[in-house]
C-alpha cells in the first residue's frame, strides 16, 4: 500500500492548502507505515518541488509538459490515475477546492476507488478506515467507513495543520500518455482579476453584508482586508444588488469556505449564508442588533454600529502592526 498527493500550484508556487495535504498523507502513511508520492503538474521550478520534501513527500513526481500548464480536469485526471499506477498507490489524497472536487470523482471511477470528499480528521483506521466530513453544509459531521481497498479522499483546506517534516526526496519526470481526446477545448490564455488573496485559499476573510449601506461604504472593509492579508467576501444581497461580484458571494449558492478567520459586518446571518461559512475556525460577527442569528454561530461579537467599530478595529491592527514592524 502506498499514498498518492496531488499537490496543487498557482502560477508555480504550492499553496499553504497543499503542503496541508501533504503532512495529511505524511501522518497517514506514518500510520500506515508506507510512503508518500507528492504528485506536481504544470511548470514548478525545482527549489519550488524541493519544499514538498519539507512537508512529508518521500518522491516527487514533476509533470511538467506544456500542454498541461493549464488546468484540464480530464487530462489531470487521467495523470494523476496514472501516477497512482505508477507507485500501486491504492489511496490518492487531493484538495477540496474548485479543482479537487471536479478532479476526485474522476480519479476514483478510473481507479475504481471508493471516494470521501470534505475530510476534516485523520482516517480512524483502528477497526477499519473511518474517515470523518463535513455534511449538511457543514452543520453536521458524518463518519464514512471506507469499504474498498482503493480510496480517493478530499481535504477541506485549513482543516488540517501544516507540519515540517526533515527529510529529502528525489524529483522524477513522469509524462504519462494523455488522451488527445482531452484537450478538444484549449485555454487560450488566462487573465487574472485581481492580484489578492483568493477567496477559497483564502486564511483570513473579511465579508460584509447589507448592512454596509451601499458599494460605495466597501473601502473600509478593504483596508481591514488589506491590513489583515485577507480575502473580502459578501453576503448573497450584495452580489445579487451588484455592489460586490459574484466571486465573493460566500453561502449555500456561493463559495463555501473555511478560513481560520471569518469577519462578518452587517450580515444577519440567515442559514443560506451560514451553510458556507460556519466551518471558519474562528467567526467574529459585528452587528448593531444584538439579537441578529449571526452571534449565535459567533466565537466573538461586537455589537455596534459597523461606521463605527470598523474603523477603530483599522486604527487598532494598524496600531498593532506598527508597535510589531
Ligand atoms: P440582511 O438580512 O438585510 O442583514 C443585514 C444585517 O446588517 C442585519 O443583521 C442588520 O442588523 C445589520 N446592520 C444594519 N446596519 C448595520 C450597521 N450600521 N452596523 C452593523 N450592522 C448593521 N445568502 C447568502 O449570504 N449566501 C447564500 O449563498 C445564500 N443563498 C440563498 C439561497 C436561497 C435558496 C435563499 C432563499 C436565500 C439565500 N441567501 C443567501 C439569502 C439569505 O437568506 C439572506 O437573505 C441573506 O444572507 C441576507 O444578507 P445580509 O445579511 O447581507 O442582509
């Protein structure tokens, strides 16, 4: 038995989300008492490759050639079913992002593998292998025993705790065949719309509600993002009003996220939008009625007028920021 990691990039660099499923598989395999594979595709330099040693990889696998620089759901498929081959990994980690959960399905029918998306935990593999997960828009947790020998498994990113690792691995090249078939659709070019932290990788979010009044009051929630090295983030309303875009509408029919830090000013905290963040490590909710849902799923809540609050919140982090330069 071996493990499988597929470790996502952006532009080239691992995001803190992949060395978070890499130090899962570490701690997996140690169980287990086999290694791990940390699999990379697209164009990485190699002292970027040599981090996933310092996260738990024993190998690396480098997949690199151009036709796969961009995301390809069924072509990445098709590598990463490969490579599981290539190392008889019978479990394949990969992250619950955008990519992930469209990547894990396909793995696990080209593997014939049983498949949890959503981990949260460490399988309990004392009387079989019972994985842990988010259900019910994370409002409840469900123990999946997983039955069969071949397993695919989601990680929900800030779910689990980066850890260094002191060892070495060796990078080999592995271009496995891909299906012309794949790459009927080809991505032309990639235009990014902003140079910020993005929302689902996102450790600390700032969002806001109808609450704010109008687009116009966002520059305070910015500057409390930017103080923070924040994502920003929005109620439904907001979006649907188009005072904020549909990127950052976070719920049940936007994002779901897990940050270790949520912020919510002005939002009433309806369940639509709670389904997609009550996952947050730490919630902290600023709202002027003390009776608004949202401090019932709080960890900390300010009630207050958001003119008011937010701006002292700025003047303090900057205050804090300044006395720690
Ligand atoms: P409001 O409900 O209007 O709340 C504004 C809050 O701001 C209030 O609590 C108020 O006390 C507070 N406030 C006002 N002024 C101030 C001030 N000066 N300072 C501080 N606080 C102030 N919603 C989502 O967010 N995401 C979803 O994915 C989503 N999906 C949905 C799916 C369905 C099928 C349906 C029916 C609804 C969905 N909704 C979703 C909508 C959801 O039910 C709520 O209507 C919405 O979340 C409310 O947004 P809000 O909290 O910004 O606005």
């Amino acid at each position: 038995m071996a493990l499988l990691v597929y470790v996502e990039n952006l532009e080239g660099k691992f995001k803190k989300s992949s060395f978070e499923t890499l130090t899962y598989g570490k701690h997996l395999a140690d169980k287990l008492s086999t290694t791990v594979t940390a699999l990379s595709i697209g164009k990485v330099e190699q002292a970027e490759l040599d981090k996933l040693a310092t996260y738990g990889a024993t190998k690396i696998l480098n997949t690199s050639s151009e036709k796969l620089a961009v995301f390809n759901n069924q072509a990445y498929a098709q590598v990463i079913t490969a490579a599981a081959e290539k190392e008889s990994a019978d479990t394949v980690i990969i992250l619950n992002t955008f990519s992930g959960k469209g990547l894990a399905p396909r793995v696990a029918v080209r593997m014939k593998a049983a498949i949890v998306s959503g981990a949260i935990e460490l399988p309990d593999t004392s009387s079989g292998f019972v994985v842990k997960k988010t259900a019910y828009s994370s409002k409840a947790y469900a123990y999946v025993n997983m039955l069969s020998a071949k397993k695919v498994i989601t990680l929900i990113p800030n779910s689990y705790k980066v850890e260094e690792a002191a060892q070495t691995a060796a990078t080999e090249v592995f271009e496995p065949a891909v299906d012309e078939n794949c790459f009927k659709t080809v991505v032309k070019e990639v235009k990014r719309n902003t140079d910020k932290v993005l929302l689902p990788d996102a450790e600390f979010v700032v969002s806001a509600g109808r609450g704010l009044k109008g687009p116009e009051n966002w520059k305070m929630v910015e500057e409390l993002a930017d103080l923070l090295g924040a994502a920003t983030a929005c109620s439904k309303p907001v979006s649907d009003a188009g005072w904020r875009p549909h990127s950052e509408h976070v719920g049940q029919t936007g994002i779901a996220i897990s940050p270790n830090l949520y912020i919510a000013i002005g939002i009433s905290g309806a369940i639509q939008h709670l389904a997609g963040v009550s996952s947050s490590k730490v919630i902290v909710v600023i709202n002027k009625d003390p009776e608004a849902p949202f401090f019932k799923a709080a960890d900390y809540g300010i009630v207050g007028d958001a003119f008011e609050v937010v701006p002292k919140l700025i003047e303090e982090v900057k205050k804090l920021k300044a006395a720690n330069a």
